[in-house]
C-alpha cells in the first residue's frame, strides 16, 4: 500500500481485484489505433483467475449499466422479515449509496480469448466469452474491504476490473447474496460503444493499482460511478440540458438517474434483476460447491491477515 494511506507499507491483496495491463502499448499513446481490431491484455478475471486476454475492439451488441446496493436490508417484526419495495427489491438501510458498473455483450461472431497468462501460443483460446463486465472497486491489503472511513479517506487503491459477467455474478450474486439490477441497453451508435471501450480499457491500464479510491472529493473524486460517467460524457453528443445534467456523476448515490438527465435511460420503470437471467448457474450444485470453497478459503485468509496484523500493531 502506498505512502499517504493508513496501510503504508502493507502488501495489496490484488488476488482477485486489479486492472488490466495492456500488451505492447506505448505509454505515451492516448488511445488504441482506429484501425486496431482487438487489445491484447493481462489480468481479466474469469473463473476465478486471471488470463491473458484478446478482446475485440469492434462488434459490441449491448452497453448496460448495472448497480447493486451494499448496505444491509431493513427488516420489520419480531421475524425480522426483510421489506421489499414494488420492484422486488429489498428495502435497504442506505438507500442512496450504490454500486454501479458497465456490461458489454457481443455479438456472436465476436468473443473475447482467454490463455493462461504465461501462454505464448495464441491459437486454441481455454475460453470464449461473448458477456463482460468493468467495474471499477476498491482494494486493500488483505483482511481490509471497503468501507466509508477509508473510501473517504483515499486509503484503499482504485482497481480498474474487466470480468466475465458470469464471475460477476458468482462474487456478487452467489457468494454475496447481492440484488444486482440492470437498465435497458443504453442508446449508443456504433462508434459510440466502442470508444466506451476503448476508454474503459485505457483507463485501467493507466490507472494499474497506485491511484487511490475517493469515493468523494470535489476535484479528485475517483469512485465506480464518476469513472464511467466521465468516460461516457466524453463520447457521446448530449444537448445543451443534458450537457447540463451531466456535471452530476460524482457521488454514487443514484446511476439510474444519472442516466435519465442524459437521456440515456430509455425505460427508468425497468429493473431487471440478473439473477433470473443467471438462475440456472447460480442454483447448480458446481456453482454452490464452489461457493462454499470459496467462503472457507477466504474467510480463514481474512481471520490469518488480521492475526497478522494485530501482532503488529502490538
């Protein structure tokens, strides 16, 4: 963890959450050439690993936005019932406070590679995707997660991820019981999309693990909802309101109607749940068996970093 963090000095657990890192990329370079077909990268996360990853840059179908709410969910009575509103979501303790990310899909002659990242040969891929998330989250050393004092704090690093959706929805939906919700695909051109991408890909590139997550500051705020908004706001054309409206994006307390301002939120009414798209993953015995795993291996990891570090601190 760098100087200027309450963690100065700890190691950063980048096991699962890191940016990517473009290959054979000048660092001088702004953008990706606009007759490159694809970016080759490190550190795209799928089944629980990183890969070596060739992603293209054209034949993007959809761009959505996705969110979820971390806080707990309020409950009434003595059975402590969960209250859900008429969406079917739970009603949550901190209504305003959000997660949100990006989802991109393919079109079906178009998929991202994966080889395992000390793989030279490039020719048979382990696995073809056609469904990807950014997300952009912040990272600590191992034992800490997130939480208000040190993302107001800039304590933890800004991790710029590119996952597969489905390991999205093993990490927020299978292991954290999250009520991720999805906006209709968002109304972009062609060229719209793809200069998303781009910037999305150079973003975390560039960004690589030293810049620390804000999650509010009036000129330096560096959180999962200003990212995508500042790059959305630099490639499409909005009208004189919506230009307006787009000087909203700081603080991740409400993506939907950020979206609305822009008028890139074709049905606000829409709140479509991605684990009924996922049910069928999210129930078979493989994804639960793994769950499991998972919640062993990382709890006693959690429990062996804060002995650690509290005899440390003795």
């Amino acid at each position: 963890m760098p100087d200027g963090s309450r963690y100065a000095g700890e190691p950063l657990d980048a096991s699962r959450r890191r940016s990517i890192a473009i290959q054979d990329h000048s660092e001088q370079a702004k953008r990706l050439e606009a007759d490159q077909d694809h970016a080759r990268l490190d550190f795209f996360y799928h089944q629980g690993r990183f890969w070596r990853a060739i992603v293209p840059l054209a034949g993007i179908d959809q761009v959505f936005g996705q969110a979820f709410n971390f806080s707990r969910a309020r409950r009434t009575g003595k059975s402590q019932k969960i209250l859900y509103d008429r969406h079917g979501l739970p009603k949550r303790t901190n209504p305003v406070l959000n997660h949100l990310q990006a989802r991109f899909t393919l079109q079906g002659d178009h998929a991202i590679e994966l080889f395992p990242l000390d793989c030279t040969d490039q020719s048979a891929p382990v696995h073809r995707l056609h469904d990807f998330i950014y997300s952009l989250e912040a990272v600590g050393p191992p034992g800490v997660s997130f939480n208000l004092r040190d993302a107001l704090s800039g304590n933890l690093i800004g991790a710029h991820r590119f996952l597969s959706t489905q390991e999205m929805v093993f990490e927020r939906i299978v292991v954290e019981n999250q009520y991720v919700t999805e906006t209709p695909p968002l109304p972009l051109q062609e060229q719209h999309k793809r200069a998303l991408l781009e910037k999305a890909l150079l973003r975390s590139h560039t960004a690589g693990m030293s810049e620390p997550y804000y999650l509010y500051r009036f000129l330096r705020t560096n959180n999962c909802t200003s990212n995508p908004f500042q790059m959305l706001d630099t490639v499409v054309d909005y009208q004189l309101a919506q230009r307006l409206g787009s000087l909203l994006y700081r603080f991740p307390i409400s993506p939907r109607l950020y979206l609305r301002i822009r008028g890139l939120d074709s049905d606000p009414s829409v709140r479509k749940l991605v684990r009924q798209e996922f049910a069928d993953y999210v129930g078979h015995p493989e994804t639960q068996q793994r769950k499991r795993e998972f919640v062993r291996a990382k709890t006693k990891a959690i429990r062996a970093a804060r002995k650690t570090r509290e005899s440390e601190n003795a």
